[in-house]
C-alpha cells in the first residue's frame, strides 16, 4: 500500500509558505500605523505651491512669529536655505545673519531668531507668490498698498537709507529700497508718496526698529 504521507507533508509546508506571505503582505501595507520602517513626509507636497502659503499679521502658512526652530523643520522640505548676512538685503548698521530659505532658486523668505534662542521673532518675506488674503505682497505697487490702507505713513529709514510703512490694519511693514516718497516740512522723516508704480523689497512680520 502506497503512504499519503508525502503528499500531506507537502500540503502543510505550501500551507504555511502561504500563510506567511499574507501576513507580511498585511504588515507591510498596516494602515494603524505600526510599521515603523515606513517613513512619514509632513512637508509640502510634490504639487505644492508657494502661494498656498497665505501671509497673515505673524505668520506664512504654518510657520509663525514665536516657533522654535525643531517644530518647523518639516515645513521647509521643498526650500533650500542658505545663512546671508543682512548686508546682502541692503541693511546697514551692524553685521546680522538670517536664514534665507529659496523657492525654485528665488528667495522666498527669512528668519531671524531671539538672541540665544531658536525662536522666531522675525520674518522677512521676499518672494511675490506669497500674500496677504487680499492678495497684497512684494508683486503690490504703493498705489495698491494705499488703496488697502488708507492713510498709510511712509517714513524714511535712518538705519538703512530706505523707506519703509506699516500697515496697521495688517500688522505688516513693507521696506523699499527705491525712492517712494518727496520728504519736505517740519518732519523730514515722514513723507509724501509720489512713486506710486514702486514695489517694496521686502514685507516683515515681528518687531523691527527703524531708528525714528
């Protein structure tokens, strides 16, 4: 009489080959979570766009005025940053150093940070896709600035031989580094627009001393 038990033996090993396959096909593909060896991207997305990132009186998009540095780092995956000095923005006065972080080879926007700190108390946006909800930015005019806040100021920087204004109904300062105004009467500082077709170099959000 022939055994069976071959063929039974063979079974039982083709059993558990399959059973073992499935179990790694679950584990690999475990929607909980658990599987440590997969790799979570918090950064923006491949499609992402700059202009995505909206500009509001402290912040661009996720990042704000008072983060320290380890809670953004996944924010900035898509940029590539480089360390300038404030010298390269034109700025006068003593040496400082920022973080410039670049958006398709442009400069997009910087940080500066508390002393002997990682905390933001200042960033300096740059690139013209990056916005208020109005729609106001580095691309506006001084005319369109005007028309979203009447009665503006344009005052000149003693500092950095430039010009500059707040916009109080958005907390934002737009630095010039043309010629906005004429400067004439008992307060030479403050001045009247006469460029209105220039564009600001740069809109900061946090505190910034002019020297007025």
């Amino acid at each position: 009489m022939k055994t069976r038990y071959p063929r039974v033996t063979l079974i039982l090993i083709l059993y558990a080959i399959t059973s073992l396959f499935v179990t790694c096909t679950i584990n690999i593909n475990d929607p909980s979570g658990e599987n440590d060896s997969t790799e979570v991207n918090n950064g923006p997305r491949d499609e992402f766009s700059l202009a995505e990132w909206e500009v509001t009186e402290n912040s661009i998009g996720p990042i704000e005025i008072g983060d320290d540095y380890s809670s953004i780092r996944k924010h900035l995956n898509a940029f590539e940053l480089k360390k300038i000095s404030s010298y390269e923005l034109g700025y006068d006065g003593s040496e400082t150093f920022m973080d410039m972080y670049y958006w398709n080879g442009s400069p997009a926007f910087y940080f500066e940070f508390e002393y002997e700190s990682n905390k933001i108390n200042k960033i300096g946006i740059i690139h013209k896709d990056l916005k208020t909800k109005h729609g106001i930015g580095t691309g506006s005019t001084v005319s369109d600035i005007i028309n979203h806040c009447p009665g503006i100021d344009f005052y000149q920087n003693l500092i950095d031989d430039g010009e500059y204004a707040t916009c109080y109904e958005i907390s934002i300062t737009f630095e010039f580094d043309q010629a906005v105004c004429n400067y004439t009467g008992e307060d030479s500082m403050a001045g009247n627009p006469v460029n209105l077709r220039v564009k600001p170099a740069r809109m900061i959000l946090g505190i910034e001393d002019y020297g007025c």
